[in-house]
C-alpha cells in the first residue's frame, strides 16, 4: 500500500482552487491523506483557503452518511440500499404527480450542489422534464437581482473591464478576501488579497464601501462606511457628481445608452451632502471616490450578497450597472473578450455592442408563482414564495421537495415558517452527506459522493478566468459504501418515472446511464472545447489544467443589423431613484440594525460538521462596536439577545471597532431550528429567523430583507 499524489481541484466552493491530493490505497479502496495547494497551476499559485484545507475531513468524516436513508411508519430512519431508495422517493413522486399534477414537485438546488459540474444541469432538467414550475436556486436567496435585473437594462456582448487590466476598481458590501465571490469585472477569488495589492502596486486605485472595515476595506484608498441598506443613496450621490462635472464617456452614452437624460434628472436630488448625510459617509469622501472611479480608464463596480440582502437590491444593482455603463467599462472591439468560458453555453458573439434583449421576468407565458405577483426568474421561482407554496392549498400545491446541496432550514428567511412547511411536505427528499438541520426534518436523505470520489469540469469557476482556462478531473478516491453521483441520482428517478431528461446537446439515453463524460458533453453542447477533449488534454498534462489561449475570442466590430442600446429608463428605475429619495428609513423602535458577513470558517451552511472549522469557530458571533456594548450594559463573551419585528434569536457578544456604531454584524446560516439562547456558544443563531418573506421583499425579486434588519438588543 503507498501514497500517491494526483492534480485535482477544490469544491468546497465557487473558487475550484487548484491543489494536489495525497491518496492512500487501503484495504477498502483509495482513501484521501492530505491535501494543498498546487504550486505550478497557472492561475492559483499554490493558493488554497482554509476550508478547502478540510477536504480529508470531509470526506472521511466518522459521521459522513454512506447509506441512504429512509424514514420508516414509526418516524424513525432505516439505511436502505441506494436503488431501493431512488424507487422509494420515484413511486412517492408518482403517486403525488398523478394526485395534484407536475406543479406539486419542486427542486431546490443549494450552494453544495452547486459544487458538482453536473447537479444544476440535472436537477433542472428533471424538473422540465417532470413538467414543474417550481425550481428554485440559492441564486435567489442572495443575489437575484445580480443575475436577472441587469440584463434589463442592456448586456454588453463582449464583456465588462477584467481586474487584471483596470486602474480602478469599486467593491460594494463585498469582501473576496473571505468570500471568494465576485461578479465578473472583481477580483478573481485565486489568492485575492496577493492580486488585489500586486494590482495596487502597479497603480491600481481601490474604493470600497461597506458598513464594516472588512478585510479588503483595509486595502482600500479610499473606504466608505455606508450605512447598511443605504448603498443607492451612496451610488446615486457619485453618479450626480459624474454627471455634474461631465465626468461620464460622453461618446459612449450618445453612442450606445438610451435614458441617461432620465438617469440624470433623477439623480438630481442626491447631491453630494444629501447623499452622503443619509449614506452616512463624509461628502468630500463620496465626491473623491466619484472623481476616482470616473478618472480611471478601466475598472468596475461590483457587489457582494450584503447590498442585495439589506433592501432596495434591484435599485442597487441598477446603479452599479448606470455606474458602469456610463463610464463604459467595457471590453472594446480588436480587445480580447473578458471572460472566455470554455464551458460557458450558448456562446455568441463577442462584439462591441449591446445584446439583444433577453425576456428575464415578467414577460407573457412565463410561469406565475401564486404569491405576491413574483413569478420566473430566467427559469426559476424565487425562493421566497417556497413556504407559501408548499403551505397554501389549492391548485399547484407544493406536495413534494427535493433539495439538491442545500439546505432550506437555516437557509430561508422566516426559518419557523419554513419548518412549518417542510413537515407539511408530502416527501421531502434531502441529498446531504449529513445530518443536517434539513436532512433531520426529511423523509429521505440521499447520500451523495463527495468531489474527490468524481469528475468535475471547472465550468463553475470559469465566470472568473480571464484566459481560457479549463480542467477535467478524475476521481482520484474511492466511494465509501452506497453513495452515487447526483446526476445518476436524477437520472435513475426520471427513469423509474419514465420522462426523458433535455440537456443543451439534447435528450440523455433512457436504456442506459450516461457516463458523466457523456452528461458533460451533453451539457455544454456548443462550448469552446468539449468535456471529453479537456478531459484527453488534462490526462495528457498529467492532471493539470489546459489553456487554450489559441481560442481566446477577440471581440468584433459591431454588427448593424443586430444594433441595439443600454435602456437605463427601462422598467421605469429612475422613478424608483426619487421614490427611494422621498421615503426614510424607519426603525419603529429598533435602535439597531443586523448586518450579514461571511466567515473565513464557512461557507453559507456549508463546513459546519468538520472538526477542525468547528474548533476555529464555536459558534456565529454578534460583532458589536465596543461603545455599544458598554452603552447596552453587554459583556464581551456575554449573550445578547436580539429582537426583530418577527422573532428573537441569541448571539455570543464579541467587540469590535471595525464595525458602525448602531449595527450587530452576524454570519447566516447557522444554527437549527430548536437553537437556543442555553446552545448558542455550540451551535450558534440562524439570523434567517429574524426575517419574513411577507413584509420587506423586492417586488421584482422576491428577495427578503437578509441584512440591515431592524433589531433590538438587550441582555440575555
């Protein structure tokens, strides 16, 4: 028996970091050692974090699920063998469909899931194939006004600046030192804080805005401790100071932009000292960085999760995007485009124009939730109508879920209704490799293999690589007792059921499983390289990735017969500027505000169970400035508790002076539903529970109200 070292890369998140994996052959197969950093990968570096550093843990876990399991008439779980689970979970699905129709099946796809190459494909063409409207993603818990609502304003075909070539670059409410996450246009997640000072040393300028001194606010030239939930005050006030001083490419906009006069009459109000006042900002430091931002020749804005999370989400993105687009930060024709995507379908051409319209929401024939007037999103439901859904009777009555990596209990605002709704379930199908707080409350839990025991495709993290960058990797471990792929998981049961599965390259075989090559190539039908031949040229290269730098797409000249233009009056948003201007914030009693942050330890729900992350952090602080802590009568290491319109959770009190006075700053994701103030220490708070998808949501969206909640504290 001996060790061997293979090149494989991470998925403990989006980031995919490069790394080499030591695996030792045991009597029950290939068992994963070690892993680190690969130092001669191109773009990584040898970089990895400290969860990824975790991967042996997790999958060799004493409490890792290697059998599915099924639960029995008595309540209790049976392990059961993974094909007689499948027929269980397809025969139930059966019978639900033929009872309540298509739409009472829905699929919900998590962070985790989002970790396997070929999950989203699959579980959404499950459900098309089932008939159902009701897929969900994490994508719209967090971000969904990100992903859809700019595309209604205009997308640019060949892509926005890189960081690799901007001398100025603005973050908002995002921290991907911690995170790894970023739109395309920030820095990529490979060793962010080492690209983002190499930048600043040549000549790179830094803005970032965020209500807390986070880890790249450090960094910054210029920060900005904007008030949580007030970042469209802070953005609209830069764009009055832009526009004023006629700082904006003005050949661009006459060129490609329809409603800057719109634009700009609305940003009239918020002059730098209005702004500033109620973004809580200095107006000398608001005008600098708009000077800045607009002096430099390449460069973007982007946004985290937390500006999206606090309200106005839609109204700041929209910004972000008149930001950008007036100061035309794009990629321009004979330029190489910005983000190759050697997986990424369809392609088109990269072009310097605006792309053709895209139908995102709201148009006629896309499906309807029953809720709110919220409806798709691309081709999913928002998340926040999920509870009502499976709670409400009637026709299209949610009867079945299957959840895909996620995990929907500390996941999903309002978590005591979201309980309540899960127990009401029919069948509720979890695919987790533990027990989570989700798993706890499902009928079956399906155990899935883990990323070392398959072969993935880098096709998730390529929304960052600048050049044509590709991976196929091999399963290098062996899967512990009865666990499959997810992709075989959804393929089996449309089997079991008898409907044919569509991907991109057409229908998977229904006499026989694909093989996850074959899935792939499926899947990304029409991409610049296929699977299978990454996968010969990365076998070829020992295991490395592969650059394709010979089909790097250069950007072309604009085509006039498919001409068309940014609309920043479209959908009426200068209107919602003003609207935003006339209407303060109001507390209604509650002194405090409860911001989210990230955690160098976990990422979303994911990492909670391993050991060592575990010791790292006990438990989900509530990060307080330390004149509010003395002002509240708290105690460092005391228990807080905090109140918001909706529900009271607890928090272990720990100082510090990086955050606004008036704030509590709180990772999500934590806890379970029976967390408590007497298990705060060991499991910590689901600040989720604070929220409620019927109150404060984005009604394009559907998004909740996540962060900048209204909150009291007081000694617990």
């Amino acid at each position: 028996m001996g060790v061997e070292t293979h090149k494989t890369f991470c998925r403990f998140c989006h980031a995919n970091c490069a790394m080499l994996v030591d695996v030792e052959d045991t009597e029950s197969g290939r068992k994963v050692i070690e892993v680190r950093g690969d130092p001669d990968d191109p773009e990584y570096g040898g970089y990895t974090c400290m969860k990824g550093r975790e991967l042996p843990d997790s999958h060799n876990a004493e409490h890792r699920l290697h059998h599915s399991l099924v639960r029995g008439e008595d309540g209790d779980f049976r392990e059961t063998p993974m094909p007689d689970a499948l027929a269980h979970v397809a025969d139930e699905l059966r019978r639900i469909i033929d009872q309540y129709g298509p739409h009472s099946v829905a699929v919900f796809m998590g962070s985790g899931g989002f970790q396997n190459s070929a999950a989203m494909a699959a579980s959404l063409s499950f459900a098309q194939a089932v008939g159902t409207r009701n897929f969900y993603t994490s994508v719209t818990l967090d971000q969904p006004a990100k992903v859809f609502t700019t595309m209604r304003y205009g997308k640019w075909m060949a892509g926005p600046n890189t960081f690799s070539e901007s001398d100025v670059a603005m973050f908002i409410g995002n921290n991907p030192i911690v995170s790894h996450y970023a739109p395309v246009g920030g820095v990529p997640p490979f060793s962010p804080s080492r690209r983002i000072r190499d930048r600043q040393a040549e000549g790179l300028k830094l803005i970032v805005a965020d209500p807390r001194m986070s880890d790249v606010a450090r960094l910054a030239d210029i920060y900005l401790p904007v008030k949580p939930g007030e970042d469209p005050a802070l953005l609209a006030g830069m764009l009055h100071v832009i526009i004023e001083e006629g700082l904006y490419d003005r050949n661009f906009v006459s060129a490609h932009v329809d409603g800057f006069d719109e634009l700009a009459a609305a940003v009239k109000v918020m002059t730098p000292e209005v702004a500033a006042e109620r973004a809580g900002v200095e107006a000398d430091q608001l005008i600098a960085a708009a000077r800045m931002f607009a002096g430099g020749s390449k460069g973007c804005a982007v946004t985290g999760t937390g500006p999206e999370m606090a309200g106005n989400g839609t109204l700041t993105e929209y910004l972000v995007c008149c930001l950008n687009t007036i100061c035309a930060r794009f990629k321009q024709e004979g330029e190489k485009a910005a983000i190759p995507g050697v997986f990424t379908t369809p392609q088109g051409p990269r072009r310097a124009q605006v792309a053709p319209p895209v139908p995102m929401f709201g148009a006629d024939g896309m499906p309807k939730s029953r809720f709110r007037g919220l409806g798709h999103l691309g081709w999913e439901m928002p998340c926040n109508v999920l509870a009502d859904e499976i709670l409400t009777p009637g026709d299209g009555q949610v009867r079945a879920l299957i959840s895909v990596g996620g995990n929907p209990v500390v996941g999903f605002p309002d978590q005591a209704k979201m309980v309540r709704a899960l127990d009401d379930l029919d069948l509720f199908v979890q695919i987790d490799p533990w027990m989570s707080a989700s798993a706890k409350r499902a009928t079956v839990v399906l155990a899935p293999s883990q990323c070392l025991e398959r072969e993935d495709i880098t096709n998730l993290s390529e929304w960052w690589h600048e050049t044509p960058y590709a991976r196929y990797v091999e399963a290098v471990a062996t899967p512990p007792g009865d666990v499959i792929d997810e992709y075989e998981m959804f393929w089996t049961l449309a089997k079991h059921l008898g409907i044919t599965m569509q991907l991109a390259g057409g229908p998977l075989p229904t006499d026989r499983k694909p093989t996850k090559e074959e899935f792939l190539d499926l899947m990304v039908a029409g991409s610049l390289v296929k699977p299978s031949r990454v996968r010969r040229d990365a076998q070829a290269n020992g295991g490395a990735a592969v650059v394709y730098a010979d089909l790097h797409p250069d950007v072309e000249p604009v085509e006039e017969d498919e001409f068309h233009r940014f609309d920043l009056a479209a959908g009426a948003m200068p209107d919602e500027i003003l609207r935003y201007a006339q209407n303060m914030p109001s507390r209604e009693g509650y002194e405090f505000k409860l911001i989210s942050r990230r955690s160098k330890t976990r990422f979303n729900s994911i990492g909670h169970p391993l050991k060592k992350l575990q010791a790292k952090t006990t438990t989900n602080p509530a990060y307080i400035h330390p004149d509010d802590i003395a002002a509240l009568g708290l105690e460092e290491g005391g228990i807080v508790e905090i109140t918001s319109p909706h529900a009271t959770i607890h928090g272990v009190v720990k100082a510090s002076d990086k955050v606004r006075r008036g704030l509590v700053s709180m990772a999500h994701a934590y806890g379970d539903a029976d967390a408590s103030k007497e298990d705060v220490r060991e499991r910590g708070s689901s600040t989720n529970r604070l929220t409620s998808e019927v109150v404060d949501f984005d009604p394009i969206t559907g998004q909740s109200l996540q962060s900048a909640i209204p909150v009291k504290l007081v000694a617990a």
